[in-house]
C-alpha cells in the first residue's frame, strides 16, 4: 500500500513537471530552427504614432532613451513622457529634451499601469493612430519605430518588439547567463510562438498599440508584471499580440547588485502572484475554446528557467530512489524524458542563439548562478503582493 502511494507521488510529480517542460521545449527547437528571413518593409505611409514613455525617478538614462526616440520619429508623431511619483530630475529633463510630460504624483495608487493610464487618457484629447510604449531606460534599435507601427496598424493586433536586456561591458559571468535566460525568454521562446502561428507574450518595453485597443483596455493597476498580464487580457478579448522580430528595443541590467536583486525581486514576485490567476483560468471552458488565449496561459505558466530546472531535479531524485529500490520504474521514464527534452532544448537554444552572449568557457559557471537564484525565491515569494513600483538600482556599485 505504501509502496503503490509513493510510486503514485512520484509518478505525478513526474508528470506535473513534465507538462511545462514539453511546451518549453518546443517553443526553444521551434525558435531555434532557421526558418523565414525578418518580414519586408511595409511600403505605403506610415501611420501616426505617439511614442508613451512611463517613468519613475529616471534621470540618469531618460535623455538619452528620448534622443533614440526622436531620432526615429516622423512629422505628425508624438513624444510624451509621464513622470511617474518621481523626486528627482525626470520631469525637467524629458521637457528639456522636447518630450510632452505628464507629472503625476499618487502615492497609493503607485505602479506602471497607472502611468500608462494618465498617458492614454493625455492621448485620448487627440488620438494617434498607434500608440507605442517605451520604457525610460531603453534605446531603440534603427527602424524599431516604423516596423512596430506598420505591423500594428497593417494587423489591428498589439505588437511586441524584440525586446532584450544586455550585460554591461564589464559584466560578471552571473549577468551573462541572466543576459542568456533573458534572450531565452523575450526572442527565443516569442519566435518559436510565432512561427508555431501562435500569439506573444508582451514583455515591457517596444510595445506597439492600435489606438482603438488601447483605448479601451484596463491600465489602471499595480500589478508588477502588468505587461503580461494585459497582452493576457487583450488575447482574451480577440487581440491577441503578435511578435515582430525586426523591432529591436534593448535596455542594460543594473551594475550593482542590490539593484540586480530588486529587478529579479519584482519580476519573480509578479510572476508568482500571476499564477494562481493562470491556472484557475484553466478550470473556464472557454479558455479552451480561445486558442491564442490559451496558448499565452499555458505559455506563461512555463516556469522560470532556473525555478524549472530545479523542479526537474527536485522529480528525478525520487524517481531515481523507486527505481533503485525496484517498486516502480515509470517516475524515472518520464522524469529521464523531460530532462532529456530540456537539455536538447536548452543546448541547441545556445547552439543558434546564445554562444555570443554565454561563451562555453562560462557554463561551468551556470550551476553556481541556479543555486543563487533559486536562495531568492522564498523571498519573492513571501513578497507577493506588495506592487509598489520601485525603481531599479543602476548605480555602478558593486
């Protein structure tokens, strides 16, 4: 009897951790697989577009992220910056620079969603034809503005650029993996979705908006991770956002660690408190009837890498134990699978995409950087809830 529920536990746990691992998987293989080249160039006019800029105390990095801007904006176009519950410099500087700003002080009702909300409502005086957000410590790539704006307005559907975080020059190897699982998450895994012919997650910054959906959406909140969560929102309302690999946004991990620490904090913790949401959306019948909806849920309760990682290790352990003690050999079948799936997925990921950016003379560094992240996660965890948006830390301390 005892044996029969332990091989049962194992069992489930086995497959519980399977489920994500599989879908993780071929989303890595599908984007990693050359496929078709980056879409032509949209020929015909541009659509009007303001560019909204929500920022909190960002006065190191606002002025140069509205000069890459406005080195991309075209007569008609918009440029508007809400300066978010700021004390320092933010305000002054982005009118200095040419930016419409929006000062906006609530400090109860804190967080990104908002700042967007003042936005749309500034917007709603004189509507564009496409809305894109940007956020304050970005800088844009050449044409990032034009392809995002054609694609948005050409679709009538949300569009996420190629957003992406880089490494300083003088990184530590521990800011290369994070700049790898970043790369991972926001390119790789957004163009196996798309060439799957499935909808991308929205992941914060590049974002491009037809101005009828935006218009209508719930902005209004502190969720920490309110990006995803409204490209959730709008999959489920029939705008499902699509991916367009040619618009490149990119932004720099924090020096210090301290503001390292933060940054993971508010993502992971956000990620976490979205969970719960996520799987009882899978106990609604019409998830299921709402493919693009569905394929972003079950998209977004992939674990983190790291986290997924050591789940996979966490169901092989007593897979192994049953196994060796000869009461059941399926937990370690199916736990053997997933890890063989996760390795080939992760390793021709790296293979394709990511040699550059983590060098194979640092993965030996990699299991160091799980076990760090993973002494985090109770910490996010018991964080949970507490939406207020704290800039990160971009001093260069060490």
């Amino acid at each position: 009897m005892l044996q029969d529920i332990l091989s049962s536990a194992a069992l489930l746990l086995s497959v519980v951790v399977f489920i994500p691992t599989v879908f993780f998987t071929i989303e890595c293989l599908a984007g990693s697989i050359r496929g078709r080249g980056a879409p032509r160039r949209q020929n015909g006019r541009r659509p009007q577009v303001a560019v909204l800029v929500p920022a909190h105390n960002e006065e190191l990095q606002i002025v140069d992220t509205l000069r890459s801007i406005q080195s991309q904006m075209r007569e008609g176009d918009r440029l508007i910056v809400v300066a978010d519950n700021c004390n320092d410099l933010t305000a002054s500087l982005a009118r200095e620079a040419g930016a419409d700003v929006i000062v906006r002080y609530d400090p109860v009702r804190r967080g990104k969603g908002y700042a967007l909300d003042a936005g749309v409502r500034y917007l709603s005086l004189l509507p564009p034809d496409v809305v894109i957000v940007v956020d304050a410590d970005c800088w844009l790539e050449p044409g990032a503005l034009d392809n995002l704006a054609h694609m948005a307005a050409a679709t009538n559907r949300p569009v996420q650029s190629r957003y992406l975080m880089v490494a300083p020059p003088d990184a530590s190897i521990n800011l290369a993996v994070s700049e790898f699982a970043f790369l991972l998450k926001n390119r790789i895994r957004l163009l196996g979705l798309a060439k799957l012919g499935l909808p991308a997650q929205l992941t914060g910054s590049g974002m491009a908006f037809p101005w009828a959906i935006l218009r209508d959406a719930s902005l209004a909140n502190g969720n920490l991770v309110e990006d995803m969560k409204l490209g959730l929102d709008l999959a489920k309302a029939g705008y499902a956002p699509l991916f367009c690999d040619a618009a490149a946004v990119s932004s720099r991990f924090p020096y210090s660690k301290k503001g390292l620490e933060t940054q993971s904090s508010r993502w992971d913790a956000g990620r976490f408190a979205l969970t719960a949401f996520l799987l009882s959306t899978l106990l609604d019948i019409n998830t299921f009837r709402n493919r693009a909806y569905l394929a972003l849920v079950v998209d977004a309760l992939i674990p983190p890498l790291t986290l997924l990682a050591a789940l996979l290790l966490l169901a092989l352990c007593p897979a192994v134990l049953l196994a060796t003690a000869g009461i059941a050999i399926s937990p370690l079948v199916v736990s053997a699978i997933s890890i063989l799936a996760f390795d080939t997925a992760l390793s021709m990921a790296w293979w394709r995409h990511g040699r550059r950016t983590l060098p194979l003379h640092t993965l030996a560094d990699v299991p160091a950087y799980i076990f760090r992240k993973l002494r985090l996660y109770p910490r996010h965890i018991l964080e949970i809830g507490g939406a207020a948006w704290i800039r990160t830390d971009r001093n260069r301390v060490h």
